[in-house]
C-alpha cells in the first residue's frame, strides 16, 4: 500500500462539488450525484440563471426568457410551477428570493 506524505495532502486539489455544463445539454453535479433536472421551460430558466451575472434574476426577466413572444395570461402564476420542480430537483435552499430569483448552489461552480 502506498504511503502518503504530508506534503501530499498539503499540495492536493479538493474536489469540485459542483460541476455545470452549459453547453449542450444541461447538466448539473453537485458532490457527485446528478439530480433529475426538469426539461424545457425549467432547464431553460436554470440554464439562464446560471450563466446571468450574480446567478440571479427579476421574475419579470425570466417571464422574458421563457416566453419572449407571447406570455401567458398570468406569467407570474404560470413561473410559479417551474420554479417549485426547480426547488424540487436541485433542494429548497438552492433557489433564494421571492421578487428576484437567485441560484444557490456549493462552490465552485
């Protein structure tokens, strides 16, 4: 068994607990596991966050993103579902704000 020197430890690398990959499709790791990002409109919305400047968003700006067209009569009430299976994929306290939407996921990203 090889043995492992002081230096080693102080000198080695952690490892990333989050990995994002914008390109193609989407995909989020956080401490190695994969959890089960909703498609479409959600995947889009974290996608846009993820690249937007502080990982946040007015709920006015993500009505833009996913309905740049024609918005549903309500927007608002129809964001709300999205946002709920987006907490639901990637945990509660990964999506922050009411007025503005923030991601919140463990370093580094």
């Amino acid at each position: 068994m090889p043995s492992l020197h002081a230096w080693e430890l102080l000198w080695a690398e952690p490892a990333p607990r989050t990995r994002v990959r914008l390109c193609g499709r989407l995909k989020v790791e956080i401490d190695g596991q994969e959890p089960a990002l909703p498609s479409g409109q959600g995947a889009s919305l974290l996608g846009y966050l993820l690249a937007s400047p502080e990982r946040e968003a007015d709920r006015s700006q993500l009505i833009e993103v996913l309905w740049p067209y024609r918005a549903p009569r309500d927007p608002y009430a129809a964001l709300r579902p999205i946002l709920s299976r987006l907490r639901g994929a990637l945990g509660r306290a990964a999506l922050e704000g009411r007025k503005r939407i923030r991601v919140r996921l463990p370093e580094p990203v």
